[in-house]
C-alpha cells in the first residue's frame, strides 16, 4: 500500500478536531503513521496527539475528556467501569478497534541471565533453569509490569505458571515502560513484561536478555486498542469512526516490511518516542520480522483480523480480571458487548471496503488463565 499525501487544509471546525493520547511504544506506531502518512487528513479530521510517560495519566485524561480517545491497554476498558470519574458512566471507556495482536516480552535481568545454566536459549530450558535458580536462593523475585490491569501483567502470570513459581515469591511492581530500562539497571527489578522497544533497549545497554516474546506465551494476544471516551463516541459517532479508519489504514500499511525504515524515522521524532531510529528499526526487525518463534506469531497490525475487537478476547479479560480479584462484575454497568462495540467496527470495515467476519472466529486458541498460587494474593 503506498503512501499518499494529501494537501492538509487548516480546520476551523471543532467537530472536526481530535485530540489522541499515546504511551511512547513501537505499538502506538497505527497513531504516528496516521498522521504523518495523511490518513487522518485524508479522512477530513485533524489530529492532536499527545505523549504521555504513563497508563494512569492517559486513563484519567481519557476519563475526564482532555483525551477524544487514546491507545490504551485492551484490559483498561473493563477497568474503566470501576471508580468512573465522578460516577459519570458517561467518562468511561469503550472500543471499537483493536490495534494488533501480540508485541510484549519479557526480559530477565543480566545478573540473573548469566547465573543460569541454560542449555540452549529454548523457553522451556530458560524457566527450567530460573525455577531451579529460585530454589538456591533466598529473597523474592521483583518483576515489573506497566499496569496492574494489563496483558503484561496476565502474560507474567502465563509465564510465573509455566515456570511453576510459587506468586508467594514474587513481588510485583508498577513501572512506566520508558522507565523499565533504568530500574532494571538500578536492580529495582529482576524481570519485566514491557512493550518494545523497552526490550531491545535493555539488550543493547546488557541490563537484560530477552527471554520470552509475549507471542510465545499467547499466539494472538490482544495487546492495545484504541479507547474513546464514551460521551465522545455517543455525541461524535461520525468523527469517531473515520478517525477509525485512518488507523485501520495505518496498520494495513505496517505491514509491509519495506515500510520499517519509514515507520521508525518517524517514530524517532523527538515529539513521538524520542530515541535513536536504530533502536527502533533494530526493536522492529526482532519483534515483526524474524523467525526466532519458528511459527509462533509477532507483532501483527492488520492481517488475521487484527482490528477486530473479539468478544472473545474481552472476555477472557474478564475472567482474568476476576481471577484476579481486579473487577467485581456487579460494577459493570454496561455489557460486554457495548464495551467490545462490534457494531462500529464493522460499519467501519464497510466504509473501508474491507472483509467482514463473524465475530466468533477469532484465530487461534485462548490460553487457560494461570490461576495464582496464593489464594488472594492480588497482582
């Protein structure tokens, strides 16, 4: 799919400005690809995106409408319905687009890494051998996740459980994913689950090795999606689902490989993610475009119905979240169906011309959610 460029017109109607939240991950890229290919402008809105270093600021600014909409963690939009701001339901969240599948890892701090006697760099050797480490030595093993309510900390639970460590040895520690880097080379945290290129970054600096990608763990894991705010998707349906498919553009056009480059001089930019594009393109080309995971999947944007908002995905959310004890499901004050908005998503694929599917068949299989081994202990 080949760019284009459209004449970007000065807009002087409000109904036509949006202004778009985003944490600084190689996942925003649908949102910075948008607006410097000119899918946005192309479908007549004007955009505003604006960087935010954590997931509890862009939650509050999506709440209380200073954020149209913003990428958001897939988990956020249950979590939404918890304490709305002052119990406005109208200030809680929803979505109608997915934004991809898969794009975690996870990574092990190098002073762990090279204590292991690890055979080969398989996922089964390596959570053999730190199970093995674990039972040596004293102490918990500090892990970061980005959000409490996150694929990243449910995907550390998958891991926790394959490896058969007992919770009661872990310690889990909100961190923002810009500063990950750092607390692991500070020692804050012995292993994280963050998005790229917050991996790659730690390989480079030899503060951690990459142990698992997040896809080894869940072949389709929904990752983020673009949350709106409710009052804005009911009073601005028509701005909302065009600012859908300028981003359903986008991903189609990360697809391609011949597009990295591109994708990561932009993504570089000082106003965006603000790191070297080598990083970047180095993140890009080990997360999207490699075989390490023989057929296990990557980072996908588009292809497998990556856009769809699966019900089925929201679900086992939920039940996560439950499992957890994150959510109490006599809060919810909206359906499952109304917060996953298939509707929408659809009516958009049609503007778009593109395939429909049947909200069923989601590809792959959802993995069994990795109950805790200490019985209340909350993630």
């Amino acid at each position: 799919m080949e760019i284009t460029h459209p004449m970007l017109t000065p807009f002087t109607a409000k109904q036509n400005s949006v202004q778009i939240g985003y944490v600084p991950l190689l996942d925003c890229a649908p949102l910075i690809v948008a607006q410097e290919a000119g899918f946005f402008a192309a479908q007549g809105i004007q955009v505003r995106l604006q960087r935010e270093s954590n997931w509890a600021s862009i939650r509050d600014k999506l709440s209380l409408g200073i954020l149209d909409g913003a990428h958001i963690l897939a988990p956020m939009v249950l979590a939404s319905q918890l304490a709305p701001a002052n119990n406005d339901r109208a200030k809680t969240f929803k979505t109608a687009l997915a934004m991809g599948y898969n794009g975690n890892a996870i990574t092990l701090s190098s002073q762990i890494y090279n204590q292991l006697a690890v055979p080969d760099n398989s996922l089964p050797a390596i959570v053999t051998a730190l199970k093995t480490h674990l039972s040596v030595t004293t102490g918990p093993l500090t892990v970061g996740t980005v959000h409490p309510h996150s694929m990243h900390t449910y995907l550390l639970h998958l891991f926790l459980n394959r490896a058969g460590i007992d919770m009661a040895r872990v310690a889990i520690k909100v961190i923002p994913p810009v500063n990950m880097v750092e607390a692991m080379q500070q020692g804050e945290v012995d292993l994280y689950c963050v998005g790229e290129p917050w991996n790659t970054a730690a390989q480079i600096a030899q503060a951690g090795r990459i142990i698992c990608y997040g896809s080894e763990l869940w072949a389709h894991a929904p990752e983020k999606v673009l949350g709106v705010n409710q009052g804005f998707a009911q009073t601005r349906p028509e701005v909302h689902e065009k600012m859908l498919a300028a981003i359903v553009r986008a991903c189609q056009w990360l697809e391609c490989a011949d597009h990295i480059a591109q994708s990561a001089l932009w993504l570089a930019k000082p106003e965006y993610l603000d790191c070297s594009s080598d990083l970047l393109i180095q993140a890009m080309l080990g997360q999207w475009h490699t075989a390490r995971c023989g057929s296990h999947q990557r980072k996908v944007f588009f292809s497998q119905q990556a856009n769809a908002p699966w019900p089925a995905h929201a679900q086992w959310i939920l039940q996560a979240m439950q499992a957890y004890n994150q959510i109490d499901t006599r809060k919810l004050s909206a359906s499952l169906d109304a917060l996953y908005d298939w509707e929408t998503y659809q009516r958009v694929m049609t503007r778009l011309d593109l395939p429909l599917v049947e909200r069923e068949r989601f590809p792959g299989l959802l993995p069994a959610i990795a109950l805790p081994a200490s019985p209340g202990r909350r993630p």
